[in-house]
C-alpha cells in the first residue's frame, strides 16, 4: 500500500476494559496475536455483555481506502459476526463498511483487510451476541480482543508514495483524490480524466461527459429544476441536492435530499431536464443504512405536457423529459435487498 497507516498511536476506546489490555493496544504499531506479548486489546469477558466496541480517533477527516485487523489468534469464535463501522462525528449514525457473515468458523479471517473507501475520522469495531446466538459456534457473549488495527490512507487533499506527501490536483472537484492513486474523485463539469486535466467533447451536451472516459454518457440530470414533495428542512437536504454532482450517501454530507418524515404516506422527487434527452441509465444513490424506506418505491417518467395525474410509464424507457422518483411508506422491519439501483 503507498498510503500510511493513519491510526498509529491515535486516541482509542472500548467499551470496557479487561486487566491491562487497554484500547490503545491496538494502535501501537504491534501486531502480534497474542494477548500475552502485550500487543492486544481486550474487553471485559467477565460481566457477559450483549455487546461490545472499540473505537479510534483518527484526529482528522481522512481518506481511506483499507482497514486492517489483527486478532487474537485461536480465538475466532469470539470475532464471528464482527461489524467495522466509520463515521465523521460522534452525534451520527456511523456507515457500515462490513459485517462478518461466516456460516461456520473456519470462514472467519483473524487477520484480515476490508475495503473501505471513505472519508471519515472515526473508526468503529463491533461486535454481540442475540439469544438465540446466530451460529452455536459463537461465542455466549460479546468480546473484542484486537491486536492491531490498521487504517489505511492519508488526510484528505493527499495522497500516497508511501508518506501522503502529494498533493492532490488542484483540478480535482472538491480538492480531494483517492488516497494511493491520486486520481480525482470527480471532475468540474466539462472536464475528465484521472487528474481533470481533459476538456469534454463540445458535442457532448452541455460539454458534460463521463470523468473516466470522456464518453458523451454524462450525467444529464446535474443541474436539473428538481423538487420534491416536501421539505425535510427549508434550508437543508432540498431537491436540487440530488442532483449536485456529489454521490456521497452519509445525510450529514449536505449531498441528499430528504422529505418531511412526518405526514402523507407517499413521497415524491421528480428532476425536469430542460429538454428531451436520450437516457441509457438511472442511477440512484440512497442514502445509507436507510433501504426499509427505499422499498416499493417507481421509477417513472413523463413527458412536458403529461400533468402528474395522468398515467405515467415506468422504467426503462430510452426516452423522456422529465423523471419521477416515488417511494411509498413501509413497516420498518421490511427488508430491502438493495440500497443502489442502476436503471
């Protein structure tokens, strides 16, 4: 990896304490699985919570692309199940990045690296146990015992060679890049490529084009008149923020929209595109750990002179003037397989 471990030596906790394993073992650069070379973490096994978790302060918003675990070895009974959450600040609900779904022990890794491409600065490992335990070779009780965890990325606006000593391009939107490449996460309209540094195509309407490729595929939608049934917040979370180039999926962002959560039991966004546009895809970005709302929603679309009463037709379609999006509420315990759709 050419960017750093960024949780060296950072301020930890857990969520107690067991002897002289303290959280901060487990970001002291040793990676040692044993809890006798004083490297580990460990949580109280005595008092047999029903969960358990340990958090790193990374001090500043990071871009990350990995994490990295080190768990006491031989003891995979106590890690099954285990969950990695991040988040920005600690009043939020953090972002799941994984959940260990092992269906038997030898599937569960103790020393494992998950993707986890974010910017964030809070790191989360969580564990617990239900009654009935999910698997009979569970442990009884909620217990960390980690002895390394590794973060991996730079602060944000730099980037890798092995110290974060780049720079990202200052044609980067936003000023931010991943974290060991360097390319750009997104491009200003009208330009692409890994540094932003191409024009698109005049022939691509409005110059907008794909930031990879320079395809004429652009995204249409982006600053579309959009609105939405009701308003969340009159000053935050409006309609058009579906449609602002930014795909980050966290409410705290200021990337989402977002209707009242109280009152008519049916919702509604629609975007109008300005004019007729051909259309491949629909791509929608839901907002995380959220997709009991999602359910049974339609993804319609109608022409400019259709009133909103009339039938309207749903996707795929290729071809169309303005699209509207409809959820209908659900009990919150219905299931939802998917929180990304592409149409």
């Amino acid at each position: 990896m050419s960017d750093i471990n960024v949780a060296v030596g950072k301020p930890a906790n857990q969520s107690s304490t067991h002897s002289i394993w303290v959280p901060d073992k487990a970001v002291d650069n040793c990676t040692k699985p044993y809890v006798e070379s004083g490297c580990c973490s460990h949580t109280d096994p005595i008092n047999r919570t029903t969960n358990a978790h340990w958090d790193v302060d990374l001090g500043q918003l990071m871009t990350i692309d990995d994490i990295t675990i080190y768990y006491r070895a031989g003891y995979a009974k106590r890690f099954g199940g285990y969950q990695i959450y991040v988040y920005n600040v600690t009043s939020t609900i953090p972002t799941l990045c994984y959940s260990d779904m092992s269906s038997a022990i030898s599937d569960v890794k103790l020393t494992v690296t998950h993707q986890c491409p974010y910017v964030i600065r809070y790191v989360q490992v969580y564990n617990y146990r239900l009654n009935p335990k999910r698997h009979e070779w569970y442990s009884d009780h909620a217990i960390l015992e980690l002895c390394e965890v590794q973060v991996w990325g730079c602060p944000v606006g730099r980037y890798g060679d092995g110290n974060c000593d780049s720079v990202c391009s200052g044609k980067c939107y936003g000023g931010n890049c991943n974290a060991t490449t360097g390319a750009c996460f997104y491009c200003a309209p009208q330009k692409y490529g890994d540094k932003c540094d191409n024009d698109c195509s005049i022939n691509c309407l409005n110059q907008i084009c794909e930031k990879d490729t320079g395809n004429c595929n652009g995204n249409v939608a982006i600053s579309g008149t959009a609105q939405q049934s009701s308003n969340m917040d009159n000053t935050r979370w409006l309609a058009k923020q579906a449609v602002d180039g930014c795909v980050q999926t966290t409410i705290t962002s200021g990337c989402c929209s977002h209707t009242r959560a109280i009152g008519p039991n049916t919702a509604w966004w629609r975007v109008d595109l300005g004019t007729l546009v051909t259309i491949n895809a629909i791509t929608i970005y839901y907002r995380d750990n959220s997709q009991y709302r999602l359910a049974r929603y339609e993804l319609v679309r109608y022409g400019p002179t259709q009133p909103l009463s009339t039938t309207r037709r749903r996707c795929p379609l290729l071809r169309g003037h303005q699209y509207y999006f409809s959820s209908c509420t659900v009990d919150d315990q219905t299931p939802v397989p998917v929180c990304r759709d592409t149409y």
